[in-house]
C-alpha cells in the first residue's frame, strides 16, 4: 500500500511538519534536480540505519507520488536529519571533484616546480617580452624609430634566471633530502629523562648528582640524620662504646644518655 494512501503517514505529517516546511522540502527536492538526483546523492553519504530505510523508501517506485514530508514521517526521520545527510553526500562529492582536479593539474605543478628550481632560461622580463627588440617612443625627430636591440637580454630574447632558495627548499623537501628539525625531538627527550621538568624533580643535571651521590655514598635514607624519636642502631644492637651500654635517645637534635 503506497504511503499517500496511509491516514496515519497523514495524519502524522500533519502533527510534526507545519506546512512552511512541507512547502522547503518540495523547494529542496525540486532544486537538487528530482527524486532520483535525491537518492543518487544520498548514495554517497555514510550509511546509517535510519539512512538506509530512509534511502529504501526513496527509491521505491511505489511511493513516488509521496512527498518527502510523508517519505520522512514513514522513516521516522526529522527534515533536519534528512538535510545533515544530503549537506554530507555534497561535500564529499565536492571534494572528490576538487581532489580530481587537484591530481589532473598536480603533474603539471611538480613539472614547473623543479624546472625552475634550478637555474633555468626563460623569456626577458627587461621589456622586449622574448622578442629581442625594443622600439622606442616616437619622437619630432624621429617619427618612425627603428627597433633596437634589448639591453637586459641583448638581443636574445631570453634570459637564465637563478632560483629562488624557498623553491628550492621546497623541491628538496618533496625530494625527502632535507633533513629534518631535531630541536622538539631533543626537547622531548630531555623533558622525558628529566621526568617533566621542574614538576619531574629538577632537570637533568640534579638528577645526574643525585645518581651520583647515591653509587658513591649509598641510598639517601642509609646517610640521613636521625629525627626525634628514633633509636641509633647502635643502642637498638645493645652497642656499650662511651656511653658504657645505656639507652641513647635523640631528642630536637641533641644526644640524651640517662643516668
């Protein structure tokens, strides 16, 4: 059964689409060239579930004589829905157009690219224009002058012009000969070794000493100073020495034997 003959595809594009936008879709459908040149262009865009069904019921001859708003209701799909899909398809079949030009004229770029990359011969630009000859103003005294030979290329038409460094660069850079900048590889490095910089703990340097300091002196917490509370390892071992076996005691930085 056609969707046109449908009272509930009626009566639901009476209730969601006001008929100002009945009457865009007819304009929209019209102006991309048709029915068919909609479904062509919804072709090319990602499909997704509700693209497919909607691309289903658009292609059906059966619901030609529907209107895109009834096309739309039956899908479940709002106008603006359908409008993101075909702004998609646009621009992906425009750049794709643009990129076929692009690599229709690409050869020609890269072959006037590295002819004048070099030093290379071309027509003066001293005023002859490539014909060797330039004619001077006529003058009371000379109503009808005669040609002369240029000055800028002699007479020959042409001139060897040297390059310009940016294209050269260009050309080696296409050419994968240039070398590549290591100033934010090293930067990267260095900011790696050193754990982040000033939030890493100090920069390379510092961390260098301290790796030092440990190998020459041992772990930092083997040749830190006693806080308060703490028992030296020797009254901890029962060592007498000097203070004849008693406990000792550190106490705010100053040695306590009782007794």
């Amino acid at each position: 059964m056609a969707l046109s003959t449908s009272r509930a595809i009626r009566r639901r594009v009476a209730q969601t689409f006001p008929p100002l936008v009945i009457a865009e879709l007819r304009s929209v459908e019209r102006a991309l060239g048709g029915r068919q040149a909609i479904v062509a262009l919804l072709a090319l865009a990602p499909l997704t579930q509700d693209l497919r069904y909607l691309l289903g019921l658009l292609g059906d001859p059966r619901h030609q004589a529907d209107s895109l708003a009834e096309i739309c209701a039956a899908a479940n799909v709002l106008p603006s829905t359908l409008m993101q899909h075909l702004v998609g398809a646009s621009l992906l079949k425009g750049k794709v157009e643009a990129h076929q030009k692009i690599g229709a004229g690409i050869a020609a770029v890269a072959e006037d690219l590295m002819r004048r990359a070099a030093p290379y011969e071309d027509t003066c630009n001293g005023g002859c224009r490539g014909t060797g000859a330039i004619t001077p103003d006529p003058s009371p005294t000379a109503p009808n002058p005669t040609p002369e030979p240029c000055e800028v290329c002699h007479g020959t038409g042409r001139l060897r012009y040297s390059p310009d460094l940016e294209r050269q660069k260009l050309a080696l850079d296409l050419a994968q000969l240039l070398p590549k900048s290591g100033g934010l590889s090293i930067a990267v490095q260095q900011n790696q070794v050193t754990g982040g910089g000033a939030s890493g703990g100090g920069g390379l340097i510092e961390r260098l000493q301290q790796m030092t300091d440990a190998a020459l002196y041992g772990d930092e917490e083997e040749t830190r100073e006693p806080r308060e509370g703490e028992v030296l390892d020797e009254a901890r071992a029962g060592g007498g020495g000097e203070t004849g076996g008693g406990d000792v005691e550190v106490r705010g930085g100053d040695v306590e034997t009782p007794g």
